[in-house]
C-alpha cells in the first residue's frame, strides 16, 4: 500500500506569518523617526523664515520712518502788468510783474489755463491802489497777498469749491497773546507802603534831617522805564495748506 506524500507546505503559511509579523514592528519604528524629521524641517524652515522676514520688516520700518523729502517749488510767471493808479493829483502808474508759487504741477496747469480771467481780476485790482497804499514795503506785502487770494477764488470757483472772501488781517495766534498777557508791565505802579509802616516811622527824626540818629534822606526813586510797544492784535494772513496758490512774488514794481 503505497503511503501518502508528505505534507511540505504546511508550515509555509505559519512561517510567512512569522515574516509579517517580523516586518510590522519595523514598519512601525520607522513612522516615528519620520514624523520627527518632518516636525523638525518645519520647525528649521520656520525658524529661517522668521529671521529672513524679520529683518526685513525692520527695513521697511525704517524706511518709512525716514521722512519725506518736500516737494520741489512750481513758480508759474505773470507777463507784466501795466495800470493807471488812482490819485488825487498827477496821474501816475502802475507797472509790476509777479510770480506765482503754486501748490503743485495740477494747480500751476489751472493757472495757465485760467489766465485772462486772472489778469482780468488782477488788473482790476491794482487799478483801485492809491500810490501811497503800495509805496512802503508793509503795502506791497498787503497788495501781494490781496493779489494771492484774488486768485485763488478764480481758481476755487474753476474748480467747483466754495470763494473765501478777501481777508488781509486775522488774529494772532493765542500762544502769543497769552505770553504777553502773563509777561510783567514794565510800566506797573510802585506797590503802595503799608499804613501801619508810615505810623511807625518817627515824626522827629524825619521833621530833622540833621538832628543825631535822623535817617539819612532816601534817594530818589528811578523814573519808570518805558513800556515796550504792544503787539498788534492781528497779523497778515497767509495761505492755507490746500490753497492752489501759495504766494505771489514781484519780479518788478514800479511807479511813476
């Protein structure tokens, strides 16, 4: 009777099970180290990129704290201007040329646009002088900044914006006026001697100046000194920060 073969594949599954079971703690080892150096390349590349940034956020700070550089001048000149003045007794004239400086390079466009009608109104203008208002250097100053705003309401209303009415003196900052109030006058009263001074004071001795322990006279008190002139309450107004045109300079002023 023959025998049955032997069963030599039995055991392979037992063993093959026996390599999985010996590859998993491996596999199992290894996902940790892996996390790790994941954690750590993230944490390296974080790290990097917080440095890097860092200074770079530092420069951009300071470079907007460096203050602005200010913005060049526009002067936009005036052809010249040629006025009978008016005067009580010989006829005399007018003959200026002027210079504006203006806000920026858009207000500048809007003056050359604008030009006969602000010669028209600057004409008008200096016709209503009178010699002796524009003589002096304060006159000419007056007439410069009547000159300015005279403008700049020709080129507000060009603009759509409300005209601001002629206005040569305005009131002088408080910071001033509160400084002069609180500065001592110089021309102040003595303060008065208290009465029960004067009564203890002998009768005597002052009756005679020459008699034994008599006081010596007392010298004369200093005359006041002058009190020092008062400043004006008001001061020449001056443009605003937004006004087209900033100020208006004479090239040329004659009058004959």
């Amino acid at each position: 009777m023959a025998k049955a073969p032997a069963k030599k594949d039995e055991k392979k599954p037992d063993a093959e099970a026996e390599g999985d079971e010996a590859q998993t703690p491996k596999k199992k080892g290894k996902l940790p180290l892996i996390i790790g150096l994941v954690v750590l390349l993230a944490a390296g590349g974080g790290g990097a990129w917080f440095f890097m940034f860092r200074d770079k956020g530092g420069e951009a700070a300071t470079q907007q704290a460096k203050p602005l550089p200010p913005k060049p001048p526009v002067f936009v000149p005036l052809d010249a201007f040629t006025v009978n003045l008016t005067s009580e007794g010989n006829e005399q004239y007018l003959q200026v040329a002027a210079t504006l400086k203006v806000l920026d390079q858009a207000a500048a466009d809007s003056v050359k646009q604008y030009i006969p009608e602000l010669r028209h109104k600057t004409l008008v203008l200096l016709a209503t002088k009178r010699p002796a208002e524009i003589t002096s250097g304060e006159g000419r100053e007056r007439l410069a900044e009547e000159m300015r705003q005279t403008a700049n309401n020709v080129l507000l209303a060009a603009a759509g914006r409300p005209v601001k009415p002629i206005l040569l003196d305005v009131p002088r900052p408080t910071e001033e006026g509160a400084a002069d109030a609180a500065a001592p006058k110089a021309d102040a009263a003595p303060a008065e001697v208290p009465k029960a001074e004067e009564e203890a004071k002998p009768q005597d001795a002052a009756a005679q100046p020459n008699a034994p322990g008599a006081a010596a006279p007392a010298a004369a008190a200093p005359a006041p000194a002058q009190a020092t002139p008062a400043k004006p309450a008001t001061m020449l107004s001056k443009a605003a920060a937004d006004d087209p045109v900033q100020s208006v300079f004479f090239t040329s002023f004659i009058i004959q």
